[in-house]
DNA sequence: AGCACGATTGCCT
DNA sequence: GGCAATCGTGCTT
C-alpha cells in the first residue's frame, strides 16, 4: 500500500466464487458489473452490456475447441476471473473473462461497455488514430471488443492477469441489472457450423433502465 | 519459408 | 453493402 495516493474506487470486486459459474452463467451474471483499467495512472470505467459465451473444448467458435492449447489461447486454461486478450486481424484486440475452474477453458469476451467514467479519456484514445472525434465515434466510444479495449487500454500486457488487481479489475457497483436482458447468435462465426446457432450472445435491452442511467451521466 | 485467415473496424461507393 | 488494413498464429510445402 502505497501512502496517500487517494485512488477512485467504484465498488467490491468480484470474488474468486463469482468467476467458478460455466460461461454460459457468467456471460448473463457480468452485464451490469464495472470493468475498470488503470494505465498510466488513467483511470476508466465502464459498465459490461454486452456479452458472449465460449463454451470450451466441444464450442466449435471457441478458441480451445478440440482442446486446441498454445502460447496464444494458453490464459483461457486459467481458473475463472482472469483474462484472456488476443489480437484480431492484426490491429484490435479482444478482452475475455476466464470461466469455471482451472483446465477448463471457457471465456465470456466482452463485447461492449457503457462508458461510466473517464469518458473523455476513452474518446482521446479512440481517436488518436486519425486524431479526429467525430460525433459518430463520440456516440460510439466502446460498443464493439475491438472499440471498447482500444477506448479502456486493453492489450497483451493484460492477458493472464487476475481480474481483482490494479492495472485491470471487474466490480460490482450496485447497478446489476435484474430484467431486460436479450439473448441471441454470436457474431462474425460462420466457421462455426450448428454453434453459431446458439444464442449465447447476452446484452442489456436498450430499455433496460442501466443503459438510461449510463446515459445520463 | 510461404500463405491463408481471423470472436473487427472504418472508410468507400 | 463492399472491402481494405495489418500481423500473429497455424497449417502446408
């Protein structure tokens, strides 16, 4: 513990216990919680809407099916409540949440999060890249996995890292959601076959009284 | 060594 | 709606 460094804090995170439930549970049990990053003494927070499950060694989408283990998909072996990001196609990366007990990989990656503080900090890394903010970004910060760890600082230095540290960390605020939650088909897995059928695809209904209170802030 | 491709995004027509 | 960007990984030569 480092003195008098007065730190924001948002909420209790989530226990060890939170994190043991099948993806399938926790894809549904972390929308509403607080995703929270600390990078270069940065600090922001969002709130998980929307979510998906990968089901493991027998999920053709998900990265570990057939048991498939290297350097790349190595975190999604960890117990539950930890973190599995990767790079997609060359330039994005995607930020999952470790399910189930140890070998067993199951992930939720998270797909979108409803900026909850530090958004201004969220739009300046969102544009960085063209170094314009235009008002359709502006509208749409982190509402995709790629958008919403670029907006957070989310890359391979987190992979592997436990979700009740620092630099990275998942809270509850006391703004879980108890209704209005859809399901439906994963994205952009037609490799998949029958899986990419399933509705193992979670979000926060655009009327569910979160998404107004987020907007409101 | 070579090459196809991806749990995405943003810009183009 | 189409498609290029961009690179680590995994599979083929």
């Amino acid at each position: 513990m480092s003195g008098g460094c007065k730190m924001r804090t948002f909420g209790k995170k989530m226990s060890t216990e939170f994190y043991t439930a099948d993806a399938l549970c926790l894809a549904k049990a972390l929308l509403g919680k607080l995703l929270v990053t600390v990078h270069e003494g940065e600090v922001t927070a969002g709130i998980i809407a929307d979510t998906e499950a990968y089901m493991g060694t027998t999920d053709r989408a998900c990265h570990a099916f057939g048991g498939h283990r290297s350097a790349k998909n190595e975190s999604m072996y960890l117990p539950g409540g930890h973190a599995y990001v990767y790079m997609i196609y060359g330039m994005y990366y995607c930020v999952n949440v470790t399910a189930n007990e140890k070998n067993i990989p199951e992930a939720v990656l998270i797909r979108g999060i409803l900026p909850f503080y530090g958004r201004e900090i969220m739009v300046s890394r969102r544009a960085s890249r063209t170094g314009v903010v235009s008002p359709h970004v502006s509208s749409h910060i982190a509402d995709g996995p790629g958008k919403l760890c670029r907006a957070m600082a989310i890359d391979r230095s987190c992979d592997a890292l436990r979700l009740d540290g620092e630099r990275i960390y998942i809270c509850d605020a006391g703004l879980t959601p108890t209704e209005e939650v859809t399901a439906s088909e994963r994205l952009n897995i037609d490799y998949a076959g029958e899986d990419a059928l399933r509705p193992w695809r979670f979000a926060l209904s655009q009327k569910d009284p979160l998404r107004r209170y987020a907007a409101a802030q």
